[in-house]
C-alpha cells in the first residue's frame, strides 16, 4: 500500500469535501440538490463580488483620468511660470536664470 504524497502547501492539501467526494459513492436526489443548491449559491456570491470589482475598477478609472486633467493643468502652469522668470531674467540682461525666492509668510 503506497502512501498519497505529501502537499508541498496547505494549498495543495485535500479537506475532508475532496476525500468524501472522492470516495463517496452514487448520490441520492437530496444530497444532489444540496450540491446544486450550494454551487448556486457560490455563484451568485461571485456574480455579485465581481459586480463589485467593477463597479470599483470604473470608479478608480474615473478617478484617474480626473488626475490626469488635473496634471495636465499644473504642468502647464509650471511651463508658463518657468517661461516667465526666464523671461524676467534675460530683459534684466542677467548671464544666468534667476529664481525669485521669498523667506516667510509674505
């Protein structure tokens, strides 16, 4: 008699519904319609699980895109400032870029 090999994880070990199964012989019409009913049941647990998921991966996608709009706008903002002081810093005919800085709250 050999022995089943051994699980390399608690992933790959068999719980006690695999070896009934397994072993089980023919089924009745009751024990039939429980499995019918629980693989329903599991289904539409799924179904609603995965309505879930997208529901939730359409509003990070909205979400993103909202980001990017935004992005967008500070990035241009950022051009437009950079281009001014570099602007300011060539008609005060200065050799190199200067950065206004300010120290404090005013």
């Amino acid at each position: 008699m050999t022995k089943a090999p051994r699980p390399k994880s608690m992933r790959n070990a068999r719980g006690m519904r695999d070896v009934s199964a397994a072993t089980a012989g023919p089924a009745d019409e009751q024990t039939l319609h429980i499995e019918m009913h629980r693989l329903l049941t599991e289904k539409a647990r799924l179904e609603r699980e995965l309505q879930m998921w997208m529901a939730n991966v359409d509003r990070i996608k909205t979400r993103m895109a909202e980001l990017d709009s935004q992005l967008t706008q500070v990035r241009s903002a950022a051009n437009e400032m950079a281009a001014r002081a570099t602007a300011d810093a060539k008609s005060k005919g200065a050799d190199w870029d200067e950065v206004p800085f300010t120290y404090g709250g005013s």
